[in-house]
C-alpha cells in the first residue's frame, strides 16, 4: 500500500514525460503533483493507520517480529563503543519509509526543480 502510494503518482509523471504528447505545462503540473504526494507521504502515521486499517479488514496479525538483541562486543578496541541501536519494529518501519520518501524527493527535486531560482 505504501509503495502504491509512493509509486503512483511518479509512475504518472514518468509516462507523461515519455509520451510523444507532453507539454511543459502537463509535465510541471505532474511534478508539482508528485511533489505533493510525497509530502503528504512524510506523515508516516497516517500511512500506517491506513495499513492497520486494511490488516484488520482482512483479518491479518498486526504484531510485528521483535528482532533478536545482539550481544555487546566484549573486546576493548575502538570497535567497542559502536552499539547499535534497537529501534521497535515499527520505529524501524517508519525509519526505512522515511528513507525511501526523502530519496525519491530528492531526486524528483533535482530532476524538475533542480534549475529553479
């Protein structure tokens, strides 16, 4: 669902672009529509209410896997104060998304807007 969410709109774009018809004014109103989109996709807690909503519907477990603590490393060398951080589940979920939103921002801003003074 989120992926559909994220995908849609630059899917639109990308094949407006390609198309033998499309005009700059079709091709900047697209990117200011993605553009939009994922800004709106930057509230991961909607997103997530929605998924919640669809799990419930089709009568899916909601608990996500607890990921197995790593032991802290014993030796007395510089590698010893990288201890990672175990985030929950969901913090890692939202972490990962939050990732994938702001790439593809970025990348959809220096492709149309990269030249906009």
């Amino acid at each position: 669902m989120f992926f559909s969410k994220l995908l849609s709109p630059l899917d639109t774009l990308t094949t407006a672009v390609q198309g033998c018809n499309s005009t700059l004014y079709t091709v900047t109103t697209l990117s200011e529509a993605a553009r939009q989109c994922l800004s709106e996709l930057r509230d991961l807690d909607s997103v997530i209410a929605d998924a919640l909503t669809v799990v419930a519907d089709n009568g899916l477990e909601t608990e996500l896997p607890e990921r197995r603590p790593r032991k802290v490393s014993r030796r007395l060398d510089s590698c010893a104060e990288k201890t990672e951080v175990i985030l929950s589940p969901l913090d890692e979920l939202k972490r990962e998304m939050t990732e994938v939103v702001d790439k593809a921002t970025v990348e959809l801003n220096a492709r149309f807007f990269g030249n906009v003074v």
